[in-house]
C-alpha cells in the first residue's frame, strides 16, 4: 500500500516537475561587514556545476543572482582555467558578457578574446559604466574618499588629485536649491502634543504582527557589539517565491536584526519593528505582481518614455549607469497630496531580481520605515534617507568633530563609565544643506580602526545619542580604545539643534515642506502586509543618494565636491 501511495505521489506530480524544470531556489549567504553595513549574497542552494549554470544563466540571462554567482567563480579561477572555461562554453550567448565583466576585475584575463557584448548582455551594471567617459575619474576619487571617510586620511591637495569629474557650474548648482527646514518654523511655536504611545505597545504589537504572519524567530539574546548600554539581537528566516519573466526562482534565508538602546524596552522595540519592516520588504512575486500586500501593488513593465504617467524620471534616481530609455518595471507610489507616481520596483523590494536590468550594483535597506502608524513610519523612513545622503556627501572633516557632554543624569553616566573604561568617543557635525541635523560617532579602534555610527533626527540630540549607541564597539567589556583627536571643543548634548514638533504628524509635515521646496518631493510606496497589519513603507526621494560604499561601482555625487571645496576654504 505504501509503495502504491508513493507512485500515485509520483505520477502525479511528474507534470509539476516538468513545468518547473527552469525552477531555481537561492539561499542568502553572509560575505561580510564593514562600517555598520552587512553583505550578502545570494547564491544557489544546491550545488550546481559550471555546465549547469552557464546553462541556467543562458536561459535566464537577466538573473543578477545566477550572473554574479557565475562571475564570482570565475574570477577564483587561475587565468588558464579561465581560458579552458572560454574554450568549453565558447557557444554560450551568456559567455561573452561573463568575461568581459572578469576582465575588469582582473587584468590578466583581457588577452582573452571575447566577442563585442551589448547592455542587454548582462543585468550587472559593470560593462554599462565603461560608456561613461569620467568613470576612470570618479574610481580615482572614490578611493581618495573611502581613505578619507573609512580611515580619516586627509584629502590631498588639489596639486595631487586627479582632476574634478564635474564643472565648476555643475558643482555650484548642486547644492543651490536647498531649503533648510528652519525656513518652515515659525517663531514662538508650541509644540505638538507628544505621541504618548510605548515602546512596550510597540514590541507586543509587532510580535502579535510576527506570530500572524508565521515568521521563524530565533531566540532572542543579549549583545555587546555596540556602545548601547542595551544591545539586542535575534535571527529570523524568510522566504519568498519569484515568478517574473522568465524568471521562476525561490529565495531564502536567515536574517539578523538588531535592537539597541539606553534601556531594554526601547531595545526590544526597535528589533522587533527592523524585523516586521525587513519582511516587508522581502516581496513575493506571481504574474501579477507582488503578493500579500494590504494594498494591491501592480507593476507594470514598460520604458519611462511610453508610461503615460506621472512616474519618478530615471535620471532624479543615483543611478551607476548611463541613463537609458529600457524596460523596467514600475510600481505606484504617492507624494504627501496622495498623487499617484510610478518609480522603479528595483528601488522598493530588498534583494528585487526582476526580469530587468540593473539600475544601481545594489540597493540596501535605506528608506524603509516602519511603526505603528503610517506617520511614524513614513519619518523612520525619511530620515533613513536623509542620513545615507548626508553621509554620502559630506566628507571626514576633523573641524567639524566635537566632544560631547551630557546634562541629563542617565546620558552623563553611560559617558563617564566611557571614559572610566578608557573609551573615547568623539563626533562630527555632518548636517546636510537641509538643516536636519545629523551626526557621526566615531571610535579609534587599539589597531587604529575607525569605527562608526551615524544618525539624522530633527531632534539634534536624539540624533547624537542614536549615532553614538550604533557604534559597533564591545561594550561594556571591551578594549580601552585609542585617544580621540586632542583639544576637541565640547559640546552639550541637550544644546544641540532641536526642531521637533513633539508629534509625528509635526515632523512629517515639516521634512516633507523642506524636502518638497527644495525639489525633492518624497514618494512613499505602502509594504503594509495584509497578514502583519504594522505600517510599513518605503521612501524615495529624488535627486538625494543612497549608497555611501565607495567603490568601483560609485558615482559620486557633485555635492560631494561641493562640501570637500567647502573644507579647503576654511
């Protein structure tokens, strides 16, 4: 009876397994860090041979995992295995692109002859920026910055760098229609009445949120990795299934999320809403588009030419390729007036692999928000953005650095048992051309390692206790730490720029008049899920950047220029 049971099971899903023969199932693997950001990568579950993949990938040959999984074994091999790996799979339409894209990595490959490839060769945007005249500038700059950002390396003067990527004129103009938010305060306002809501309401509501959704929690633990006098962590697992295009795959895998602050409801708080916001934005995708959303998100594949509608113009986006008028698929979003605007899919979901190509080598997390309500998640998700940006474009300026002090009692002791562990942490005043304050903390590592944070809050001293709780540096039981830099000014934690409203309504309306005057109208596309119900959504805001890597891959943003012409004249 069992033996028959077995055949039925069989026979009747020898249709399934044929139409899913082109199925593929990734799994998400940890790379690495490097100043607070985790790298991932999204490889095959199973093991897969060169012969299958280059096969898979010629079938589906937009697939960014399956195409940077190929590349990365590529460029581990010796040059003569690469060369017999040419020879092998010379038919290959995928074959071409794929060692072009090693060539650029690594010189000793570009004896190999390759025919000419085409954008649509590859979803990678690494063969795309060889069109870009000044990409050999802006390399030479990002690794001038990433010394100067990541290691405090002064920048060298003008007479040693390599010649500016932008005019004089493009410079100037970069920074020139920025209204500070101070401009939309009036004089003798009264703050809003303080959202009375508890850190305790917020993690029962997200676990209740988690439990429904079925979410598969790790234990949750106490760390130590950060200057937070609380420091969570907890693992959770996820996945989600694909069909795009030609595109029909499943993605899995662990996550970490981490809770921080000066005490534990505050810290179980936040990581449990960085969980319900995470999982929102892992999407599930059929035909139709995405799935399990409160709200119903179409996409519509189409060029931005042929929208026919209000959409984000793909050059307001901090795009590493040229702009080109390709098919992309699009999804609505809305501005604070509830007008609709389409905007790139790939700028919403973490880890989107549609059946397009590549806008950006990668997009993080940046931008999402969560809470428990809309407005609330709407600011997380702003000043998210407004942070990444600031620090994408201020350079590491020891005149702008500062010492803190603290008058509240809590605050002045967590810095006094600093100092008393011999940890010196010290600041720097990064605040935009908009007026939001933010800042980065900094520690000086025993081997000389410039540790960070970093933070944007209306609220200037709320901004500079997050940065400095972010730090990711053992405490309270780690090393003393290097001196800070000598005869730093002091600063008072409770002085610092304050221009919250008390409400997030308040605080909503007035990033949202600062950032739509300066021409950058944010766009928000609702990740609220039917099954969790916790307001989640993602924020986009032209003309601002995201990506503070500094890599080969980096456009640098004039603004950058602007700020470093800015440290020279003083």
């Amino acid at each position: 009876m069992l033996f028959i049971k077995i055949l039925r099971f069989v026979f009747s899903n020898i249709g399934f397994l044929q139409e899913n023969r082109d199925w593929m199932h990734y799994e998400l693997q940890f790379t690495g860090a490097a100043a607070t950001i985790g790298y991932l990568s999204c490889q095959p579950k199973n093991p897969i041979t060169e012969a299958e993949a280059v096969s898979y990938l010629s079938d589906h040959p937009l697939d960014e995992h399956m195409h940077k999984y190929l590349l990365a074994r590529i460029l581990r091999m010796p040059a003569d295995t690469v060369q017999q790996f040419a020879n092998t799979y010379a038919s290959a339409p995928v074959l071409p692109a794929l060692l072009a894209e090693a060539s650029l990595q690594r010189d000793e490959l570009s004896n190999i002859p390759t025919e000419q490839v085409t954008r649509s060769s590859s979803p990678l945007v690494d063969l795309a920026q060889e069109r870009f005249a000044d990409m050999d500038l802006h390399r030479r700059w990002s690794s001038i910055f990433a010394r100067n950002l990541f290691y405090h390396a002064e920048i060298p003067p003008p007479g040693s760098c390599p010649p500016l990527p932008y005019t004089r004129e493009e410079i100037e103009r970069s920074t020139a229609t920025f209204v500070p938010v101070t401009r939309f305060i009036r004089e003798g306002r009264q703050q809003q009445a303080s959202d009375q809501r508890s850190s305790q309401q917020a993690s029962r509501r997200a676990k209740e949120a988690l439990a429904a959704a079925g979410v598969q929690l790790g234990q949750q633990m106490l760390h130590q990795n950060s200057l937070a006098p609380v420091g969570l962590v907890r693992d959770w697992r996820i996945e989600v299934a694909i069909k795009n295009g030609s595109l029909d795959y499943s993605l899995s895998g662990m996550q970490t999320s981490f809770g921080r602050g000066m005490v534990f409801d505050t810290a179980q708080a936040g990581l449990l809403m960085e969980i319900c916001e995470r999982c929102s934005s892992w999407a599930a995708i059929g035909p139709e588009g995405p799935l399990g959303y409160k709200n119903p998100i179409p996409l519509i594949k189409a060029r931005y030419s042929s929208l026919g509608e209000e959409a984000i113009p793909p050059s307001d986006m901090p795009l590493e390729i040229p702009v080109d008028d390709f098919a992309l698929h699009w999804l609505p979003g809305v501005r604070a007036d509830n007008t609709r605007v389409l905007v790139p899919a790939q700028f919403v979901f973490l880890f989107s692999n549609l059946d397009e190509l590549a806008l950006c080598s990668a997009i993080g997390s940046t931008g999402l928000g969560a809470g428990l309500d809309m407005h609330r998640a709407r600011v997380t998700a702003l000043l998210e953005v407004i942070e990444r940006d600031a620090e994408t474009v201020m350079p590491f300026d020891p005149a702008r650095c500062f010492r803190l002090q603290a008058q509240d009692t809590d605050q002045a002791a967590l810095l006094a048992d600093y100092a008393k562990r011999g940890i010196e942490v010290f600041f720097e005043d990064i605040t935009p051309e908009l007026g939001v304050p933010c800042y980065r903390a900094f520690i000086i590592g025993p081997e000389g390692q410039v540790i960070k944070g970093a933070s944007a809050d209306l609220n200037g001293s709320r901004a500079c206790l997050s940065a400095m709780l972010e730090v990711p540096y053992p405490y309270p039981w780690g090393p003393a730490s290097r001196p800070a830099p000598e005869a730093l000014p002091i600063r008072i934690l409770g002085e610092l720029p304050n221009y919250a409203t008390g409400s997030f309504a308040g605080d909503l309306s007035l990033l949202e008049s600062a950032l739509t005057a300066s021409g950058r109208a944010p766009v928000y596309v609702d990740l609220t899920r039917s099954d969790m119900q916790i307001p989640v959504c993602r924020a986009i805001i032209p003309k601002m950047e995201l990506m503070a890597d500094f890599d080969r891959n980096s456009r640098l943003s004039p603004r950058l220029f602007a700020n470093m012409q800015k440290m020279a004249e003083k």
